[in-house]
C-alpha cells in the first residue's frame, strides 16, 4: 500500500469514525456544592476558579462530581503530585475530562502521544520529540519570534485600546508551532477553531464533537501528504520519517503527535501570555517595575506560571480503590488541577499572592512526573519575548474595561478577549 494510502485508511480510524468507548450523559448547570457536584465547564469555574479550589482545599481536598460520569479533584498539591507520579494505579488514555471515554484497549499509546501514553510505551514516544524541543532548539526560534511580536505591535497602528488576546497573545505561539510543523503560516486562524473544539467543545454531543475533530484529521491529512511530496527540514517530514522498535511510525501515531503538537503548543502559551498582562494591566506596582528592570523577566515569568498556570489535565482511575479515603472506581476521572496544587499555603509561602521576585519557585505549571511539558523551553521563550517586546514598547497600559475581559473555559484557563487601553 502506497504510504499516503496508509495515513488516509489509518486516519478514518484515528480520527473515530465509528469510535468505540464510553459516552454519559451531558450534565450542565449551576453548581449548588462544589464538593459533591463539582464542573470545570460552568461559567464561574472560568471567571475565577480560584476561590473555588481555596474553599475545597479547606473543607474537602479531594471533591467529587457525578457528572461526566464521574470523577475527582484533588486540590492539595501533595494529592495532586502523588497521582501524577502513579502511572499504576491513574492513566492517561484520556487527558481531557469530557462524557466520552476511550476504550481501554487503546492504552499504552492513546490517540495523541505521548500525552495519551502510559508505560512503557511512552518513554519511547517522548524521547522521539526531545531533540526538537532543547533550549538549544528553542533559541534558534526566538529571532523570528522576536520579529513576530514586533510586527503585531506595528499593525496596532496608534489604537488606544487593543485586545490583548485576539491580536497579540494568540499569534505568537500559533505561528511559532506552525513553523516547526512546516504549516502555512495565513492557516493560524484555522488552528483557533481547531483548539476550540477539542479543549472547549467537550460538552458538545459526542457526534458533533467527532464531526468538528474531522475537520483538524483533514487539515492534517493534507499536511502529511503535502510532506510527503515535498519532503522538507520541519517536525512533520521528521515524524513522517521517524522509526520506533526498527519501524516507521504507525500514521496515526504521526497525526496524534501533530494534533497533539498544535494544540498543546497554542491554547498554552496563549494563555500564559495573556494571563501575565491582564496582571501587570491591573498592577502598576509590577508594570512599572518589570518595564524598568527587563532582567527580573525570567523569575517573574515563572511567578506568572505558577499563579495563574493555564493547565489542568485528566487520569483514569485504572481500578477500584480507595484512595486518600476517595472510593475511587475504575473509569473515574482525575481532574489533575496544577493551577490548584500551585495556590496550595502548604507548598507555597504567601500562595494566594503574586510575587514577581519569588526566588524558590518550584511550580507544578508544568505537570510532575513523567508527562512534565516537553515544550516548556519553547513556552518560556516565548513568553518571556512576548512580555519583554510588549514592555519595551507598551510601558504603560491598563484594562480598558474590566467586564470585557473574558476566559476560556474548560482545561486550559486563559483571557480570551482582554481589551487594553495603551499609554
Ligand atoms: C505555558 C505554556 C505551557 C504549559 C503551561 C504547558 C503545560 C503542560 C503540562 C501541565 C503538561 C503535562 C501533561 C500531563 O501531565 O498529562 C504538558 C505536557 C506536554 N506539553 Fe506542554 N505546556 C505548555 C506549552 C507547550 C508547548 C509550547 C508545547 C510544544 C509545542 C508543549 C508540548 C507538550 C507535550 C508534547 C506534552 C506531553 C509530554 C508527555 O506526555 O510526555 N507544551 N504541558
């Protein structure tokens, strides 16, 4: 079989067609107690989950929910490290807390690896990315990303109010990934969508959900067979080429890493960048501070990551078991909050408070564990240019208008419109 044959048959089945798994029922609405009923999707969760984590950290560290057909949220950073440490007994055939579950049999190696990857399959799924993504790697990007942020501050053109989110923060890493893929710079606003469906569409119908994932399995379908008739110097041509245990990689391993790159790479460091000017928008104390010292950027970007960090990721509980006096059963979902492990005043002096000189720091932003970010030298570069253009030509901005900002909702927590006025 011709080799693009082969991605197109094996992509009808990643992309699940006819998926198998388990689907629950979609349960929407208010939440009355966050301890028995707890939701990420809810519109509170999203404006400030803070307050929310802090209570449940207090009075029940370890909430339960019904819905999404069950699962748990530990909120203490302690609970929080344990279970990303236990490949064991919690597995990460699905890192997204959605009413679908796959099916069992799809673990070791998930439908995006490595993340979707357990041992010891994902050792090797992970080592075959590392290279790309060294500090060395990562500084051969920060010129054009450099460039990038300049030229988006030029196109403001003396506007008085600009959206932070929409027209700075969401570019920089969308272009920076689709380089490293070798995707068409102009197809950036595809990826928005792309994003949008798999971290936010998860209380869509299951059917709808797997129409609109098609349409990223297409997009990338066509980037492998463009890669594979004009082969080039870009992680798609390496992934098409790459070999595990003396064979290429299966086409559905290739489009998984793909999916998976282009969607852990934007939807993040978006976040990260937007989340860190809403705060300097609304503390001039630190804005004006970090304008006039640039070489605290470092420490206070990862203070940044650490107060307002944009990942949360799911297990699967893999038995039944009790644990921590939770009587978890196989199938429940770990809501795995690094934002809540990182506000916890039992690991962190003066938590709840952004510190942007904080020496030690040893933040959960992120993960723990084996999955820890692959991409995080990428991630910093890129925030820390993106924050150090905007300040040294945006020394004095603040929130135009408080009430429209918003936030994403669901597992990746970030400003997605965040109007400032400039000067
Ligand atoms: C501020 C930005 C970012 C944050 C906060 C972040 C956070 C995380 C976290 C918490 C995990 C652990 C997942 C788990 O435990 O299940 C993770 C994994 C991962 N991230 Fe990031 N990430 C960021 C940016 C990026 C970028 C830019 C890339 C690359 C394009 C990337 C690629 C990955 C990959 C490939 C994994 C899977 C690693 C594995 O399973 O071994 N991330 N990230």
């Amino acid at each position: 079989m011709a080799v693009d044959e082969r991605f197109a048959r094996d992509f009808r089945e990643a992309r699940g067609d006819e998926p198998e798994g388990t689907r629950n029922e979609i349960v929407t609405g208010p939440v009355a107690d966050w301890a028995t009923d707890f939701s990420h999707t809810e519109p509170e969760w999203a404006a400030d989950p803070y307050p929310i984590q802090d209570d449940l950290r207090q009075r029940c560290p370890i909430a339960h929910t019904p819905r999404f057909g069950g699962g748990w949220l530990p909120t203490r950073y302690a609970d929080v490290a344990a279970i990303a440490y236990d490949t064991e007994r919690f597995s990460s055939r699905s890192i997204i807390m959605s009413n679908f579950r796959p099916p069992r049999d799809v673990a070791p190696i998930g439908g995006s690896p490595p993340i979707s990857s357990d041992p010891p399959f994902h050792h090797d799924a992970r080592k075959l990315l590392l290279p790309a993504f060294t500090k060395k790697a990562v500084a051969r990007q920060e010129p054009a990303t450099r460039a990038l942020c300049h030229s988006l501050i030029d196109a403001f053109d003396g506007q008085g109010v600009v959206d932070a989110a929409r027209d700075y923060a969401q570019h920089i890493p969308m272009r920076v990934i689709a380089g490293m893929l070798g995707f068409p710079p102009a197809d950036g606003p595809q990826f928005r969508q792309f994003v949008e469906n798999t971290l936010e569409g998860i209380n869509l119908p299951p059917d709808e959900r797997i129409t609109r994932m098609s349409a990223l399995f297409d997009y990338l379908l066509a980037q492998i067979h463009d890669h594979i008739d004009n082969p080039r110097e870009d992680l798609t041509t390496f992934l098409i080429n790459a070999e595990l245990y003396g064979r290429k990689l299966e086409p559905s391993h290739v489009a998984g890493t793909m999916a998976l790159l282009l969607i852990a790479g934007i939807d993040t460091t978006w976040s990260a960048i937007g989340a860190s000017l809403w705060h300097l928008a609304r503390v001039p104390a630190d804005r004006e501070r970090l304008a006039a010292e640039p070489a605290l950027l470092p420490t206070a970007l990862e203070e940044f990551l650490r107060a307002y960090a944009p990942v949360t990721m799911a297990r699967l509980v893999k038995q039944d078991m009790q644990w921590h006096g939770a009587d978890m059963k196989a199938d429940d979902w770990i809501l795995l909050s690094f934002p809540a492990a990182n506000r916890d005043p039992a690991q962190f002096e003066r938590a709840a408070e952004v510190v942007i000189d904080r020496q030690v720091n040893r933040h959960a932003a992120f993960g723990l564990g084996i999955h820890r970010c692959v991409g995080s030298h990428l991630a910093r570069m890129e925030l820390r240019v993106a924050l150090d253009v905007w300040l040294s030509r945006i020394p004095a901005f603040t929130l135009a208008d408080p009430s429209m900002v918003t936030w994403s909702t669901g597992q990746i927590r970030g400003p997605r419109t965040l109007p400032l006025r400039l000067g």
